[in-house]
C-alpha cells in the first residue's frame, strides 16, 4: 500500500470511528521525514492536520500542538489564508489552542476562517462551520447561553446536513450542545436530544458501536445526576440519521427519561467536551521527527492610520506594510468596554455606525499571522465625533 492509499485508509478509519488505528497510521507518515518529503504538497498538508486532528480528539494535545502551529503558518505562507487547506489546518490549529484554554488567541482564528472561507463553498464548509460552532463555545463562557444555544444548533443542524449524524465533528457538537443545554438549566432539552441520538445509533450502528456506547454512557451519566419522570417525546421531534445521510423528520414515539423540570441547580454532564473519547489504553505514540521550521514572528504594524468619526460612521484606514499577508484586527475601548473585529487579509479600511458627540473612543489597528504568538499594533488613537 503507497502512502496515498494509507491517507485514503486514515481518512476512511477516521470517519468510522477507528482513532486509534487512524492515530497509528497516520503516525507512522508522519514520522518519516523521506515519506513526507515524497508526497504532493497538498496530500502532506493533509496528512500532517488530520494528524493533529485525530491526535486532539484522543486527548493527545501534547503530539497535536507541535505538528498543528507550523503547519498552519505554512499553509497561510504557501497557499493564502482562502484555500480550503489553509481554513482546515487553521481551525484545527485553534481548536487546539482552545482545548488548551488560549481563547482569545483561539477566537481571533475561528473569524479568520469565517473571513476566508466564504457562505457557500462546499469545500470550505466543515472549516466554517467548525469555527462557528465553537465560537458559539465561547459566547457560552462567556456568559451569553441563550445565543450560543442557538449558534450551536444552527451549527449541529448544518453539519448534520453535510456530514451526516455520526460524522466525529457532529458527534462532539452534539455532546456539546448537550452540555450547554444542561448548564443552562434545560436538561429535558438535553435528555431529548441524548435519548434521539441514542436510539439512532442503536438502530443504524449498533449497541456495539462506539458512538452507541458512548451515548449510552452519558445517557447513565445524565440519569444519575438527579430524579427523573416520564415523558412522551413529540413524534416530530428531528431524529439523527445514518453516516453521510441528511437529518430528516421520522414519525415515531419514542419514550424517554427527562429531568422533572423546575430544578433549582443543574450539575454539569460529566463529559470532557475537550476530548470526544476516553480510551483507557491508547497505543503510544510513534516518535515524530518534524524538520527544523522558521521562528515565526510577527509582521509590523499597520502604518498611517487615520480615523475619521461623526455621528452617523466611523472610519479607520491604514496601510499594510505586509501586503495583504497578514490579517487585520481592529479594537474600539469604551469606558473600558473592549471590543475587536477581525477583518480579511488585505482589507484597508473598517467602518461602523457612529457614537453621540460626547463619546470618547479609542481606536488600536493590528497585524498577525495565523500561527504568530503577539501582533503589532499600531499606537492607539483616541477621539470622538465632530
């Protein structure tokens, strides 16, 4: 078997929930400098972001970093921060980073992939719609649940669509949502959506399939946090589907447990979103022999920024010293308030709606790279409107 084939066979394992052998597969080309070196660009890409997609999923942090942060600066250097290859080892790279609690630095990526990666491009969508969904995680941390329950259902329902219901990202999005809704005080929301993916598991893969076990688990988990009633689920409520099929709208009761509603306090479901699987003895790891790769830094900051504020528009313009290489972020304080816009690669101006004559505003203008640790900032102008 040629090395494309062993891609082919890692991506196949993946999608069918066999991490560990995809993990060893792909460690094994990964490994090997010559067997890289090899492969078209695009497939060594490749195979180096599921590497440190299937090492994160399997709680492997520690192995995805490493491969994860030059490769991200790679394919933003080589191919632009557009290609479908770019957006993927992007987002990859920032799930990474926010598994590891770097959120601010994680979000600041998730909108760069919303900048390039555009609404309706097939092959940009499970990047786009990954950095929506966690996105939506964030808003959750935050503070805001109402919105990122709604962020995060558009997002399953999407990925449902294109993916279908036991593709590894829907699963974990789904357990997600699960988790947010529990937090939020909604565990009968929650116990609906589990026991509906359960039961389709059941019926399309198996009691013996992992993602069967794996909500069987948390449906336990879910039970055991606090007394439960009976209830009928509405026959129209949306049911998962098979692997690679579209959700769609079955006509049949289902009867499940929900949490008697009116709680006071809601434990949080035992699950760690960070990793969709706990294995109890994975395979070690293979040694990963990586070539020496660029300190990256940095691009300057922006040069000439101007702004011009009334009432009704604020406008910021500036030079890129970088040449539309780096990506754009503006940041307005108010009172304190600290709000920041990620723009695409190549913009030269941003504009808003304006404040009251009385507002005073500060405006920072900043240069980054997808995989730099800081920015460059442009000194901070302050002003209010004419």
């Amino acid at each position: 078997m040629d090395d494309a084939d062993s891609l082919a066979q890692a991506v196949d394992l993946f999608h069918s929930w066999q991490l560990d052998d995809a993990f060893t597969l792909l460690g094994e080309l990964v490994s090997s400098p010559l067997r890289l070196a090899a492969m078209p660009p695009l497939a060594r890409a490749t195979t180096q972001r599921l590497y440190a997609e299937v090492a994160r999923e399997t709680g492997r942090l520690d192995l995805a970093l490493p491969i994860a942060q030059p490769l991200a600066h790679h394919c933003f250097t080589v191919w632009g921060p557009r290609h479908p290859v770019t957006l993927r080892a992007t987002v990859t790279y920032a799930t990474i980073l926010h598994d590891l609690g770097r959120i601010e630095r994680a979000e600041v990526l998730y909108r760069m992939v919303l900048n390039g990666g555009g609404q309706r491009r097939r092959h940009t969508a499970r990047a786009v719609l990954l950095a929506r969904a966690h996105l939506a995680l964030i808003a959750a941390d935050r503070g805001d649940a109402p919105r990122a329950i709604e962020a995060l259902t558009q997002s399953l329902a999407r990925f449902r669509h294109e993916f279908g219901a036991f593709d590894p990202h829907t699963v974990r999005i789904t357990r997600q949502l699960i988790d947010l809704q529990i937090r939020s005080g909604d565990p009968a929301s929650a116990r609906r959506l589990l026991s509906s993916a359960h039961v389709d598991a059941m019926d399309d893969l198996g009691a013996r399939h992992i993602v069967t076990r794996l909500l069987s688990q948390d449906l336990i988990e879910l039970d055991a946090e606090g007394p439960v009633e009976e209830v009928e689920v509405d026959d129209d409520a949306p049911r998962l589907t098979g692997p690679r099929k579209m959700a769609v709208w079955r006509r049949r009761p289902v009867r499940t447990s929900a949490y008697v509603a009116g709680a006071a306090a809601v434990t949080a479901l035992a699950v760690a979103v960070g990793s969709v699987l706990t294995r109890p003895e994975p395979p070690k790891p293979p040694v990963i022999v990586t070539e020496a790769q660029p300190t990256v830094t940095a691009p300057g900051p922006p040069e000439a920024v101007k702004i011009v504020a009334t009432t009704k528009e604020i406008a910021v313009t500036w030079v890129d010293p970088s040449q539309g290489s780096a990506t754009p972020v503006v940041t307005i304080v108010i009172d304190g308030q600290q709000s920041s816009q990620s723009l695409a690669p190549g913009t030269h101006r941003f504009t808003q709606r304006g404040y009251p004559k009385k507002i005073t505003f500060c405006v920072t203008v900043s240069l980054l790279w997808p995989t730099a640790d800081g920015s460059h900032p442009a000194p901070q102008q302050c002003t209010h409107a004419d």
